[in-house]
C-alpha cells in the first residue's frame, strides 16, 4: 500500500496537462500519474489530428481554446527541461468552417459572439471565399467563417512534452493499469492496479479518456461517455494548392495540411459506439474521397497512404466535457471526460482549471461549472450549436 496527495488515472493529453499544471502551483503535494501504457498505442492523443480552433458557440469553449492556443504558442519554451525546448510544430495556419448543408444563420450568430470576445473572425460570402481559396469549390456553400489565426499542432509530441515536464517538476508516473476505484460511505479512498498495488490518496482524477466510463463504474458513477471510432488518413494531393486553413463543413469534411500532404477524416454516423480499429476497406473511396473531391476539385487526384483509427471519448448527453466534482460521496474524485473530438485544444485550459479546484477548492480563470457533472444528474444538455 502506498499514499500520495492527488493520483491522476489516464497520462494521456489531458491527464498530462492536469498534473503539470498542478505542479506548476507549487501547491498540489505528491502528484502521481498512474498509466497502463506508456507507448500511448490505443489513446486518442496521439491519433487525432491536433486542431486548436475558436470557432465554438459557448463562450466557455471559446475561452478554453483561447487558452489553449496561447498556451501551445509558448510550449516550446514554457515546458522546456535542461534548456531543451519541447517542440510541438505549432502551425498557425487559421480554421475555416463553411456553411454547406443550411446552418448560416447558426455560422453568423456564432461569429458575432466569437468577434465580441476578440477572435479575429472573417466572414466570407461565397464568392470571397473562392478569391481567397481559389481550390475551394463554393458549389452549395451559403457562408464560410475564417478564424485566421487558429492552429494545429503536433499532439504526440504535446503530450510528451507535458510528461516530460511534469516529471522534471516532480509528478511521479507509475505505469499500471488501474481496475478500480474504491470508495467508503464518504469519499473515494484508494485505486486497486493490476500488479496488485493499491495507492491512497486524498483526491482522485479519473483522465481515461473514452475508457473513463468503465472506471467510474468501479464506484457505481454513470458517465454518459462512450468510445466512437473515428477512421483518419493522410494522402498526398498531385496539385499544388495554395496554403489551406484546418478546413471543417457542416457535410463533416475536417482535412488540413500536414507536411506534403493532408490529414482528415469524415464521420461514418452508421458506426455505433464502442472499440473499433479495423479500416474499414471501402469508406474513403465510396464516401470519403467523393466529398472531398467535391469541396476541392483538385483532389480527384490523390493518393492515400495511410489509414488509421482512434477514438472519441464521446460525451453522449451533448458531446461537451464532463469536468469537476463527480459530487455527493464521490466529492474527491474530479472528472476531466467526455471532450469528445476536443481534448487536444482543450487539455490546457482543462489543466489550469482543474488544478484550480484541487489546490483553492474553486474555479479561478473560467468557470467551468456549466461542464460540471450536476447537468449529467438533472439531464440538462450544454451543448455547442453549429459545426461541433
Ligand atoms: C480522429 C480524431 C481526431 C481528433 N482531432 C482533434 C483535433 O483536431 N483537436 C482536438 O482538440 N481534439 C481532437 N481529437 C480529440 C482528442 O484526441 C481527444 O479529446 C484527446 O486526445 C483526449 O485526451 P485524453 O488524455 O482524455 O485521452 P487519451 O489520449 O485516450 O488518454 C487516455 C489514457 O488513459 C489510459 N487509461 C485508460 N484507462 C486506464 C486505466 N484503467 N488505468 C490506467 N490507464 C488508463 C489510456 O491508456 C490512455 O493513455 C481527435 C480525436 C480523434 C479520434
């Protein structure tokens, strides 16, 4: 039996960030971070595509990314170790969001709020849009809205950057895969691991990712969470195109640039919830590579190289995060779940918040109790309208 101050479940992204941004306080005590798999194979950070974009409609998310985005601008230097700076190929390279399936009136009432809190947003009518993107077709595009200054990063090397950090500031990372929580009448008291170590502790964050659900099961706490397999690809494009912003439509294309080619996905709604990394071996030619090709002509000539699978941690109640106090005897165990396709831009401010109500007992830069488990118990949806 061990004992620690605060043990983190889950070293992905998220996880990573929570304990750093404790130990920066200089506050939290002993930080242990417990983590099945140190390689990352199956987590969803090292899979996704890494986007930071402000373009949401709750003002919490907007303020989240804003975070987020200056956070990764000083990654480099702010989590250096030994003077050697943690490069994350932070690219800002703007978002672009385009109305094609009648959302406009949502696009513009989310860019009048995004404008009031000082995002630089355009918007683009559909002839502007194809002056500034000559490759974007605008056939059945009502409006598009450019977020100039957003960005992309590379989250692998986020996430060891974090790690790195965090273990330099003194956060021990234990590699163990944790089976349960164990709870008494009054609060969670220790996690039993598979090597048969239980560790005690005051407070507990469970940081799985989609695989939270089942963890907070071991004490009886429903988390409407759930893993949706998401099929990626990179492919090489024949043209040369002009340099394209992070590209999302309401028809749920989301590619960008990356090194010579691009990266993206589009959602296949027929896949139901729970683990699946098999490629599928016909999707992208039937319906991936078509709307591509639709939105920018110029990639009816590509070639796909790879192909892979991750997951969202999908926040089923409103596909909005899960963060705080799970509330009641549980009052000790904090959630950081559910980001859905949001963890990367969101690990940051989610960071800094969280270990804000560890260490002074509230939220002390934003607000986050709207995130907070109460509206799962009440089955009240804060949810983002629009492109999500
Ligand atoms: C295809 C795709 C594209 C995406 N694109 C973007 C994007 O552009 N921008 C963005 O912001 N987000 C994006 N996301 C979402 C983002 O990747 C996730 O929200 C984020 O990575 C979640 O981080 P996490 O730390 O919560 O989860 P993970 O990275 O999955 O980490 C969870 C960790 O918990 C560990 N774990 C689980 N259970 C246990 C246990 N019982 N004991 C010990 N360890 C355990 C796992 O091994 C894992 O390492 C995308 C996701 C996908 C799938």
């Amino acid at each position: 039996m061990s004992k620690a101050d605060i043990v983190i479940v889950g070293g992905g992204i998220v996880g990573c960030s929570i304990a750093y941004h404790l130990a920066h306080t200089g506050l939290a005590g002993e930080v242990v971070v417990i983590e099945r798999d140190a390689s990352y194979e199956h987590a969803a950070t090292p899979r996704s595509n890494g986007g930071i974009r402000r373009l949401f409609s709750l003002p919490e998310n907007i303020e989240m990314a804003s975070y987020g985005l200056d956070f990764y601008r000083d990654f480099p230097g702010q989590m250096a170790v030994d003077g050697e700076p943690a490069d994350i190929g932070f690219r800002r390279q703007g978002y672009l969001f385009v109305s094609d399936a009648g959302g406009a009136e949502q696009m513009e009432r989310n860019f009048a709020l995004q404008r009031d809190m000082g995002v630089d947003v355009e918007l683009l009518s559909p002839s502007a849009l194809g002056s500034r993107f000559p490759s974007v077709s605008t056939k059945g595009v009502d409006l598009a809205v450019l977020s100039a200054n957003d960005a992309w990063i590379d989250p692998h090397a986020a996430l060891l950057g974090f790690r790195r950090k965090a273990r330099s500031l003194g956060v021990i990372f234990e590699e163990a895969e944790v089976q349960a929580f164990v709870a008494d009448d009054t609060a969670a008291r220790f996690v039993r691991c598979n090597d048969g170590q239980e560790i005690h502790a005051d407070i507990f964050v469970n940081a799985c990712g989609a695989w939270c659900a089942a963890l907070a099961a071991t004490v009886g706490l429903a988390l409407p969470v759930e893993p949706m397999s998401r099929e990626s690809y990179y492919l090489r494009c024949e043209d040369d195109l002009e340099s394209l912003p992070f590209i999302k439509t309401e028809t749920d294309l989301a590619f960008r640039p990356e090194g010579q080619g691009y990266v993206g996905g589009l959602p296949d709604w027929t896949e139901k919830p729970g683990w699946n990394f098999e490629v599928s071996p016909r999707y992208f030619e039937d319906v991936v590579w078509p709307a591509l090709a639709h939105r920018i002509p110029a990639m009816e000539r590509i070639r796909l190289e790879r192909t892979w699978r991750g997951h969202y941690a999908r926040s089923a109640l409103d596909r909005s995060p899960i963060l705080g106090r799970a509330g009641g005897r549980l009052d000790n165990l904090i959630l950081a779940n559910g980001f859905s396709g949001h963890g990367i831009m969101h690990a940051p401010a989610t960071g800094r918040a969280l270990s804000e109500l560890i260490v002074h007992g509230a939220y002390r830069s934003i607000d986050l109790s709207c995130f907070g488990y109460a509206r799962v118990r009440r089955n009240r949806p804060y949810a983002e309208m629009g492109i999500v």
